[in-house]
C-alpha cells in the first residue's frame, strides 16, 4: 500500500509492539504527530514537560519493562534536549529509540531554522544512528534501529527523518516482528572450561555482579550459580536485584560506598567472578591495589569490556544467561563454609547503620521498604539519597532499581519514574531524589498529573547539593562553594501549584504518617523530607584510594 513517511513510521512502530511514546512536537515533526492523533487510540502518548524528561521516561519504561523505550522531539533544541536522557541510557546499556525530525533535506546544511546535526552530536552517545534521506529506506531503517537497540549489548539508536521524507510517499510492507537473538549463542568452549577449573580450585571465590546480569535475564541462573560455587555475593549499583539482597550470602554493594564485608572481602578472595560489570572507577578505587590477591574471571557479551579497565586472568565473552546456564552444568558442587564464615563475620562486625532517632536518607529509604514490602520499584536521582536507597532497600528482584550508574545525571529520576509506572502501572513506583536534583526536571510533576500517572516523589531535602557537600567536608576543608541552596522553595506549594498533593516530613512519625497516605491516594504525591545539611553517606572511599580503605564516621573520630 502506499503510505506516506508519518504513516509508515506509526506503522512500523506498531509492527515492533510499541504501545506508548514519550515526547515533545514542533514544527518538523508535525506530520509524525499528525499520524499519532489518528493511532491515539493504539499508541499513547505522553506530552512531557520537556524533552529531556521524554528521553528520561523512554529509559525508565525500558529498565522496567525489558522493552525498548521510545521518544520523539522535534528538530533543533527539541533534539539537543534529548541528548543528555540518549547518553544516561548509552551509559547504562538501555535499549531505547530516539526519534526527532528535522528540516527538509534541500535545507540541510544551510544553518536552517531550528536544524541541527543531530547524528553528528549523538554518534559518541548511540549504539547507532541514522539520518533517512529517502523515504523508501524509512521502513527498513526503523526496524533495523529496533534490532540494534535490543540485541548484544542493548543501547540507545536515533533515527533522524527530514521533514519532507515524513511526507513523502512510498509502497510499504508490513512485516511480522521476528525472534530477537542476543547473539551469543556460540560462546567458547575453550573460555567456559578454563573459567571452571579456576572455580573448582579456588578457596576463597566472590562472586560480583552488574548490570549485565539484569539486562540478560539471568537472575535464575546466576542463583544456581552462586549455589554451586558456594560464595559470597556483591553488586554493582546496576545490578540491584539480580541476585535477591535478602539472601544470607550477600554482602552489600562494592566500591566508594560499598559495605566494609564485600569491600573486604573482595580484597582478600583468591577468585572473583565478574558477571557484566565494567569495573568503573567508583567500584575498584586503585585499580592497582584491587582484588589484588585474586585471580580474575570476567564474564561479558561486549569483548571492548575485556581487559579495559582491570587486567583479568580468563574471559567468557557471551550472554550471561547462556554463559552460567553452560557452566552450571559444568561445575561441580563446592564448599567453602570457612570462607563464608569470615565474610560473614565481617557483616556483622560492619553493618550498616545510622542514628536512630532523627528522620535521615536511612530511615527514609527503609520505611519505604517497610511499607511496601520491598515490592516497590525504587527510581533515583544521583547523590547522597541514591547511595542510601542502594544501601538500605533490599532488592531482591530486577529491574526494581532504576538509577543512573554510569552517566550519574542529575534530574534522570522524575522521568524515569513516569516511564516506568507507565510500563508497569500495577506496581507501586518511588523516586527518592535530593533538592538539588528534584529542581533540574521537577516541572514533570506537571506531566504525571496531566496523564495521571500516581508516582511518589520522596525529596530527600536538606538544603545543600549533599554529595559535593560531602567531600567538600571531607577533602575541601568545609569550603562550601556553591553548594548551598537555603532559599524560599516550597516544595510542598510548589506540588500543589502543579495538582498534585503535597505533604511535609520532618520526623520520622511524619514521614510514617506522610508515606502510609502516599499509598492510598492514587494521584502523585511530593513529600517533602527535612534532613540535617550534614549527614553522610557512610562507608566511604577516599578518591584514588584501595577499597580495603574503606572508613565510616567511627573511623574519622579515631583519627
């Protein structure tokens, strides 16, 4: 049949199951609009507040759901507004598909009003991107772009479509969505033998996990796995969930603000076993002095991941799913009840811990593990709130944590949460943010309440950027610049003003009393958290320092 540009992208969007869109019209994408208003009926749109909130949501529907997120901007600033949301899921390996329309092709190149080469500012922060200067090749590119973003290492893929060829006509074909292989079906055997005879003959083996592991879907797998090694277990920021936090063999998270048991112990084990992370600076501190004493299995499907930041002993480039599910029926049972023991044993020499009567980050973030049962998902921003809700809420499920861990952007968290209620509107969805963060794209209060979308907003307030505070207090001899933001913000108000509800918290009953209600409105709600400007996100790591240097607020006195 013959369609014109708009109608074939709508289409094909509909061919690979999309059912919501986030974004943001303008004059050069008009015509993909004008399509949307027909299908309004299949595929919803959500009107942000501003482009980057659309990017944003289009990552967090893609981490809750497993699906790929879509969004849409117009040409000029409506494209540049999306590229800070394109790089936090470039970062993280987030399937999304962003799409903005720009000038006409006669007028590329010319310096056209509102055009901007959008592929040229992207093609650091993509997986791919494509520009579609004929219509015929628009159909085959969208599909393309979709496979792409889901399969290997899933990322972000922008399609850049004049606005002459979404009203250009040509014949299309609608094709059926195919069976999407994450292309590692053909892992070495070589690589998996070697990996399990280090495993068979290590004594003191911990098992660290990432973000791979959630995005491959192998939280099965890797439970078996971890039973038959017979370790500890650790994790990354982004891989949260993929092996259950309640599970006695867990130690906490790894790194700058890692448990003192799984920094410890990972310092002190013969064998780690690297499940898709990527080894970032925040995770190793002195590459030099980590895991010093082990030797090292990197498991990964992205071979560039392989050596890049820590030399490792053996490699198993390939899905993580196919990769355990290959040695699982390889590996013999082991045990290692002594070297259990002593990790455990530090886990209850260092637990976590706070002071016990004053409403703080800690206490915030493990109410609301009370009060939904940890069945929440839990969204962030970025700082000294992010490193509590991966401190104290214990997830045992993926996809429940949704944050920014490689990009670490401020303002990801609103959005995000919108995406992912969106996707998963049965589920109870949070975003515990700072202040500071919470101002960067707080006007999406605006879009939960247009679409009635009934997100919790927890601000975690005390009237500072309280990360950069840290170290300021820490490293910078209390010099305190520009981190301080005691003004006359009313966040309360300010929710009203918008039509959501606001309620404040500045103890912990009130906080109780504030989150219970949140529960059984059924409308976004902001509260407003009062916390003291100088707590701490305990333990820590000194910036270059060996995580075995790990120190918390008794350690700081003694000095």
């Amino acid at each position: 049949m013959q369609l014109n540009g708009a109608e074939i992208l709508i289409e094909c969007l509909k061919e690979q199951g999309v059912d919501v869109v986030f974004g943001y019209p303008g004059g050069a994408i008009l015509n993909v609009y004008d399509e949307l208003y027909k299908h309004r009926g299949e595929i919803r749109h959500i009107l942000t507040s501003h482009e980057q909130g659309a990017s944003h949501a289009a990552d967090g529907y893609a981490r809750a759901t497993g699906k790929v997120g879509v969004c849409l901007a117009t040409s000029g600033p409506g494209a540049t507004n999306l590229v800070t949301g394109i790089a936090t899921a470039y970062m993280d390996s987030i399937p999304i598909v962003a799409i903005t329309c720009n000038v006409g092709v006669p007028l590329l190149g010319k310096d056209s009003f509102q055009e901007i080469d959008i592929t040229g500012v992207t093609m650091p922060i993509t997986k791919y991107n494509f520009i579609v200067k004929d219509v015929t090749k628009l159909a085959d590119t969208v599909r393309k772009a979709f496979r792409i973003a889901r399969t290997g290492r899933p990322g972000p893929v922008l399609i850049d479509i004049p606005k002459d060829i979404t009203s250009g006509v040509t014949e299309y074909h609608r094709e059926e969505l195919g069976k999407y292989i994450r292309g590692t079906d053909h892992i070495n055997e070589e690589e998996i033998t070697r990996a399990v005879h280090m495993m068979e003959e290590a004594e003191r083996p911990f098992v660290f996990v990432g973000g791979g592991a959630v995005l491959s879907g192998a939280s099965r797998e890797l439970f078996e796995f971890v039973e038959k090694l017979d370790a500890p277990v650790t994790d990354t920021l982004m891989g949260k969930g993929a092996f259950p936090g309640t599970d006695p063999r867990y130690t906490g998270m790894l790194g700058m603000h890692g448990t003192k048991a799984s920094n410890y112990g990972v310092s002190e084990c013969d064998l780690l076993v690297v499940l898709g992370a990527r080894f970032s600076d925040r995770v190793t501190g002195n590459t030099e002095t980590f895991a010093k004493n082990a030797k090292i299995i990197q498991i990964d499907i992205d071979p560039a991941e392989i050596n890049k930041n820590v030399i490792i002993d053996a490699q198993v480039v390939g899905d993580i799913r196919s990769a355990l599910k290959q040695i699982n029926k390889r590996l013999s049972a082991q045990r290692h009840g002594a070297w259990l023991e002593t990790v455990e044993g530090y886990k209850k020499k260092y637990p976590l811990k706070y002071h016990p009567d004053a409403l703080t980050g800690p206490f915030i973030v493990e109410e609301i593990y009370r009060q939904t049962a940890g069945d929440a998902l839990i969204v962030t921003e970025v700082g000294q709130h992010q490193m509590w809700a991966a401190q104290y809420y214990k997830y045992t499920k993926p996809r429940t944590l949704l944050t920014s861990g490689g990009l670490g952007t401020m303002g990801y968290g609103l959005g995000a949460a919108l995406g992912a209620k969106t996707g998963r509107p049965d589920k109870t969805v949070v975003n515990i943010a700072g202040d500071g963060c919470f101002r960067m794209n707080m006007n999406e209060i605006a879009t939960a309440v247009r679409h009635n979308i009934p997100v919790i907003q927890v601000v975690v307030n005390n009237h500072v950027l309280g990360m950069v505070r840290q170290w300021q207090d820490l490293f910078y001899d209390e010099r305190y610049s520009a981190t301080v933001l005691r003004d006359a913000v009313d966040f309360v108000k300010l929710a009203e003003a918008m039509g959501a509800a606001g309620i404040p918290a500045s103890s912990q009953e009130e906080f109780k009393n504030a989150f219970r209600q949140a529960l059984t409105m059924n409308r976004p709600v902001v509260i407003d958290c009062q916390i003291d400007s100088d707590d701490k996100v305990w333990p820590m790591v000194a910036p270059g320092a060996a995580i075995s240097e790990a120190f918390d607020e008794e350690d700081l006195a003694k000095k």
